[in-house]
C-alpha cells in the first residue's frame, strides 16, 4: 500500500461507494505493514488513505467517510497534525504511534 504524495489517478466516472469498512482495512493494514517494518509512528494524509482505497478524486468520493476512520482509529499518543477546514478534507494529517 502506497501513501506518499505521488500523483493521483482521477476518474470521470462516479466509482463504486466505498464503505467505512473498505478505510478501516486499508489503514490497519498500513498502520501494520509500518509496525511490522519497525516504524515508531506513521503519518496518514486523508487524501492518500482514500486514493489506496478507491480513486480520488472522482465524483461520488468518499472522503467524509475516509476522515471520520481517521479520527475513530486514533489511540491516545496519535495526534492530529493537520485539520482541514471543517475538519474533514483530503489535507487530513494524523500520525498514529506504533504499535498498535
């Protein structure tokens, strides 16, 4: 799974409605491939989380859903280091501590 800051592919058709469960899988499996690796912390950008989901951006997205894991995974010691304006949006940044 990649999270960097790579180009992104678009879409200009509306994809398939991604679930809360789709984001719940993708970062517990990145936030354990990193633990595994030996990372002290990883810092997930809600616009990168979505694109390993599902394409974003494209209309019909699911950003909302993908920032509100985000928040409902976090453990104490995980911070926030970035919140978008109305507090979901793809510049979400938090780093979650590992392990988990």
């Amino acid at each position: 799974m990649k999270n960097d800051t790579t180009a992104r592919p678009q879409a200009s058709q509306a994809p398939a409605r991604l679930t809360k469960d789709d984001f719940v899988t993708a970062l517990r499996k990145l936030l354990q491939e990193e633990a595994k690796a030996g990372k002290a912390s990883v810092d997930v950008r809600a616009a990168n989380l979505h694109t390993d989901v599902g394409v974003y951006p494209a209309r019909g997205h699911s950003m909302p859903t993908c920032c509100t894991v985000m928040y409902e995974e976090m453990l104490p010691g995980d911070e926030i280091l970035l919140t978008p304006a109305g507090g979901k949006g793809p510049t979400l940044l938090v780093r979650y501590k590992l392990p988990r």
